[in-house]
C-alpha cells in the first residue's frame, strides 16, 4: 500500500510538471506589506487578500495575474505619485489616512516545473510573488519573470485629503 502511495505521489508530480493549457486559481493569501511610491519611498501600509490565475499556456509557459483587494494606512511623507512627470495628486500625505486599494498585475513565467498543490503545505509563503513562483514552480527552477501589465487603484473618503483617487497603471493596459 504504501508503494502504490509514493508512485501515485510521483505520478500526480509528473503530471503536474508538464501541465496542460489550462486555468488555475489559487489563494486567498493574506498579506500586510509597505507600499512603494514613485520617488522609491514607503507611503503606506498595505493589508490585502492576493489571488492568482494561471493559465498553462503549454510549453512551460504561464500568464500569471495576480489580484490584491484590501486596505491601505498612510505614513507620512511623499505622496505616492509625488514624483511622477504629471503630477497631479500633491506631494505630501499625513499619516495615518486609510483607505481601500484594489488591483492587479499580469507576468509570465517560463518553467518546466509546475505544481499546483505548491501553496497547500505553507500557504503563507504563496502570499508573497517570489514564494508563489518558488513554490508552484519549484525552487530549483528557472523562472523568467517579466511583467505585462499593472493597474492599482487607491481611494479614500478621509476629508483631509485634496484627491480621494489614485490611480497606479502601467501603460500596456
């Protein structure tokens, strides 16, 4: 019995490793993290739920989309786009503003390795891009990350804010 266990195992990881097209998802993975702003400061504490999509492309290659809704708290200092060419949202932020983020980021991955059951032992680890990628597509694989597209959407109805909106898009979307 417990032969036939440990082949089935490493059937159920072959066939994993060379997927088929197909779509996945994977999460909810609670996350708290900082939030970069364009002059490379931290303006904010983020607190949100990530979900992935997978789409097998066949090959080895993946479409990721990666999707966050949750909460943000401000420190204080620049403004998240104060550095931007057009700014238009002021260049200070107060702390302690808390607000709503959603968004989400497309990349693809290119790896022979893939194992969709990666997150269930320690899903905390998924929460993050690098763990998921190490974790559903090996640690000892070679992936090539390379984003396509992102599109982050901030609002608050704090009063003291001048702008309740912010908008983080990349240009490909």
């Amino acid at each position: 019995m417990r032969f036939s266990m440990i082949a089935a195992a490493a059937l159920g990881l072959s066939l994993s490793a060379t997927a088929a097209p197909g779509t996945q998802q994977f999460g909810p993975f609670a996350l708290t993290t900082t939030d970069g702003g364009s002059c490379g400061n931290f303006w904010a504490n983020d607190t949100f739920e990530r979900r992935y999509t997978v789409i097998s492309n066949g090959g080895g290659k993946f479409t990721i989309r990666e999707q966050d809704h949750g909460t943000f708290v401000t420190i204080a200092g620049q403004s998240p786009g104060a550095c931007e060419t057009a700014q238009h949202h002021g260049s200070f932020v107060s702390a302690g503003i808390a607000g709503d983020i959603q968004g989400s980021a497309d990349f693809t991955v290119t790896s022979a390795t893939y194992n969709p059951s990666g997150c269930d032992a320690t899903p905390s680890v998924c929460s993050t891009r690098s763990g998921f990628v190490s974790l559903v597509f090996g640690p000892g694989a070679v992936a090539t990350i390379t984003f396509t597209a992102f599109n982050f959407e901030y609002s608050s109805s704090d009063q003291s804010l001048g702008y309740h909106h912010w908008q983080d898009k990349s240009i490909k979307r």
